[in-house]
C-alpha cells in the first residue's frame, strides 16, 4: 500500500492524469491545447492552478492524483467541466478553500464510483427470495449500513447547516456584515468543526484545517439577546436544512436586519484572544471549564437534530424514496423488508402482526411514520444504539377491525387503490403508483389501502 501510494504522490503521475481530466472536460485534441486552456467561468488557467493546488496538498497528494483518475476514467464531459471550473475557483485561493476543493474532487470521484457500482448491483430481493436465509440477511444489513452511513453524511451537513452555518448567516446580515458569512465558509467553519470534534467527538463530512489562522465568522451568536426566537424556527423539522431566507417565518433578509438577533456578548467568541488556530481552540474547551460550559449550549443545539424521533422521522422520509438522485441511497426499502421479516420472526408474530416493514412502520391514525417502530428495527439491523419502548397495537383482526377508521380522503385516491388491488398489486406498487401519478398523498393512500382490506375482510 505504500508503494501505491508513494506512485501516486509523484508530479509526474498526476500531470498526466489532469491533461486526460481537462482534455476529456472540453473535447481537446491535444496535451497542449489542455495546458492553454482556460477555465470557461471563472478565466483562470485550469492547468496551472491545478498545479498550484496539488503542491500545497502535503499528505492529500496521492489521494488528489486518484480522485482525478476516477474523473478520467468514469466522469461525463459536462459533469468534468462544471466540477472543474468549481475546483479551480477554489484552487487559486488561499489554503482553507483550497482544502474544499481536495474534498469536492473526492468526493465527486466517490460519487462516480458508487454510480457504477449500484448499475451493476442486481437488486437484493433476488438473492433471499429462494432460500431461508441467513446470507440474504447479511447481505441487507450491510447493505443498509452502507446505506445509512451515506444518509448519515447528509443528516449531518443539514444539522450543522441548522445549527450553526445559516443562523449565523443571519446574525451578520442582522449586524449589517454581509461579507461576513463568506468568511465562515472559508474559515470559521473550521472552528466549529474542531469544537464539535473534540467535545462530542462527531467527525463531519468536512475535515477542518486544524492550523487555520483566520477566524472570520466565528462568534457567539446563540448567545445575542433575543437569539432563542430564531433558534425556535431553525429547530422546527419543517425548516431542517433550509436557508435562513427560505423559511417563511424569518421572511427574508429585509426583516432580518431589524435588529432580529440583538447584540453577543463579546464579538470573538472564544476565537484569537484565548486560541491562534482551531487545534489550539478544540484543546481549549477540553481545558478549560469556563469555555466549555458556554460552548455546551452549541452541542446542544446540534444534538436536538439527533435525537430518536427527529432523526428517525427524516431518516425515513428520504430514505423511502423509490427514486433518489443519490446512487448510494438506492434499495433501502428493498433491504427493510428482508431485515424485517427477521426481526418479526425474533420478536414474534404476537408482538409484530404487521406482515411488512412499510405496515409496522407507518401510523394510519396519525398517517405518518411511526420513528419509534423505524429505530426498534434499526436497532436490530446493528444501526441504533437502543431499542425503545413501543405503544402496542391491536393484535387480532377483530381488534383491528374495531380499530380502523372511515376512509374520510378524496374518492378518486380510493378509486385507484380499488382498480390496483383488483390488479393483484402490493402495497409497495400502490404507493408508488399513486405517487407517480399525483393521486393523493402518503396518509391518504395507505388509509385508503386499510380501508379496503377492512371491506374485504
């Protein structure tokens, strides 16, 4: 491994593979046409930027030279040229951004390779269909594993988005510092990000420059006057992830300025004045007890997008997309149904009577998904820590005859459960049907599904 590595820290080597990246970005002939060409947004030259950026990338060398293989080898000319004029905006900035552009080149180059493996994966049902057992079951846990760490990574961008990037976006709109949300980006971003390593010991997608000097955007704005009537929009589900002008309440930067936040404590937060980078800071709050105690308010506001039922909600809402534009993401309902016809039989059919994952998981009272139901099953896959305490539903039929209400949604949504049903489709068909044709909503849908089972049985 070190071999291969130590080839591919060489100049030479990833030379050659950025004249292969930028000859097949724009159609070139030649390696010296690739050399001449500029970027088509920004003006730089590509080639000699990228040169820059790989000489300031120390131990991230190899790991460039093989991200821009995998470009060469697997990326699309247009997908190549809009990821290069990106890299090399970034590339020709100082240290911090060019750090992001190492981790938009790997993380594309991920993005490329998992694309490929996923239209080459047959579908998990075809392998514990005809069997019993236990492999097709090791085969969904890992591959819902692998599922979830992809979902984590998002989960975990949104939640620092919530937390931290998009207040505090509007806290400096807020101070009339518009330029200010810029420098978080670039630098104080890896503040937070090593605070957040080394108290609660969560690594996020994005590694932080630990020697960064520059400490823009990072104050202590949870702790200006009036910052809680902010942080009881940012928190609600409905807002997760969104930016701070997005959400209806805030109403855009023009009311924001109105002197939303009030004004912090002191401008530095912990920064400079008892910290020069953001390695000596993470340490700081491990040391300090006067720091941390105000840093614990931070952690806080993060881990509220953790808990069982926020996380387990919108665990479930993306990940039981049949159509996702995330290759890493595709076949976790298929990988559910074969965990949960395990789990029922551990837990037995007089605990478990539903027949299916979506059945056990979803709450036709509530016409929602049931976050408690979703993690217990989770939690047997090896994914949650803890199995919860669950409300019991009817286990006989006439128990969950007695139990089940009118069908009260449009007729046109019943019509079509009706004409899908006589078809001999499952639950998992009517769903997606209904949905690709706009018939109805989730609730409304399965309400009308047990409202025909009840009818006909």
């Amino acid at each position: 491994r070190k071999d291969i590595f130590s080839g591919l820290s060489e100049p030479e080597l990833y030379l050659k593979t950025l004249l292969k990246v930028i000859t097949k970005a724009y159609s070139l002939k030649s390696d010296r046409a690739a050399m001449q060409q500029l970027c088509a947004v920004s003006g730089l030259p590509l080639f000699q930027t990228a040169c820059k950026l790989f000489d300031n990338m120390r131990w991230r060398k190899p790991y460039m030279t093989l991200g821009f293989m995998y470009w060469a080898a697997l990326g699309m000319p247009d997908r190549m040229l809009a990821q290069l004029s990106e890299v090399c905006e970034r590339g020709a900035r100082c240290l911090s951004v060019q750090r992001l552009a190492f981790d938009q080149v790997i993380k594309d180059a991920d993005y490329l390779l998992w694309e490929t493996r996923a239209n080459q994966r047959p579908k998990i049902t075809q392998n514990v269909t005809d069997s019993k057992g236990s492999m097709g079951l090791k085969e969904a846990m890992e591959r819902c594993k692998s599922i979830f760490e992809e979902y984590i990574d998002i989960h975990k961008l949104m939640a620092f988005d919530s937390a931290f990037r998009e207040p505090i976006t509007a806290y400096y709109i807020d101070q009339n510092r518009p330029s200010y949300p810029k420098d978080f980006a670039n630098h104080g971003l890896n503040w937070w990000l090593a605070g957040i390593l080394s108290t609660i010991s969560m690594q996020m997608p994005i590694i932080p420059l630990l020697k960064d000097t520059g400490s823009g955007g990072h104050c202590a704005f949870w702790h200006a006057s009036r910052a809680d009537l902010l942080w009881k929009e940012f928190q609600k589900p409905e807002n997760f992830g969104r930016k701070y002008h997005a959400i209806r309440e805030l109403k855009g930067a023009e009311e924001i300025t109105k002197s939303t936040f009030g004004r912090v404590e002191h401008y530095a937060f912990f920064g400079q004045k008892f910290a020069p980078s953001p390695q000596a800071f993470a340490q700081a709050l491990l040391d300090n007890g006067k720091i941390r105690s105000k840093w614990a308010l931070y952690m806080e506001r993060l881990c509220h997008f953790f808990t069982v039922d926020f996380f387990c909600h919108k665990a479930i809402a993306v990940l039981m997309q049949e159509n996702t534009d995330n290759p890493r993401l595709l076949g976790f309902r298929d990988c559910m149904e074969v965990i949960f016809t395990h789990y029922r039989q551990q837990e037995g059919e007089k605990n478990v009577c539903e027949e299916t994952f979506v059945e056990y998981v979803f709450d036709e009272n509530s016409g929602s998904y049931d976050a408690k139901r979703f993690n217990n099953v989770l939690w047997f896959a090896g994914i949650t820590r803890e199995k919860v305490q669950i409300t019991p539903r009817p286990k006989t039929e006439p128990e969950r005859k007695t139990a089940r209400r009118q069908f009260d949604g449009p007729q046109s949504v019943l019509e079509e459960v009706r004409r899908l049903m006589k078809e001999g489709k499952n639950q998992s068909t009517i769903l997606s049907e209904c949905r690709r044709k706009g018939i109805g909503n989730t609730g409304q849908i399965f309400r009308a599904i047990q409202y025909e089972y009840s009818v006909a049985y």
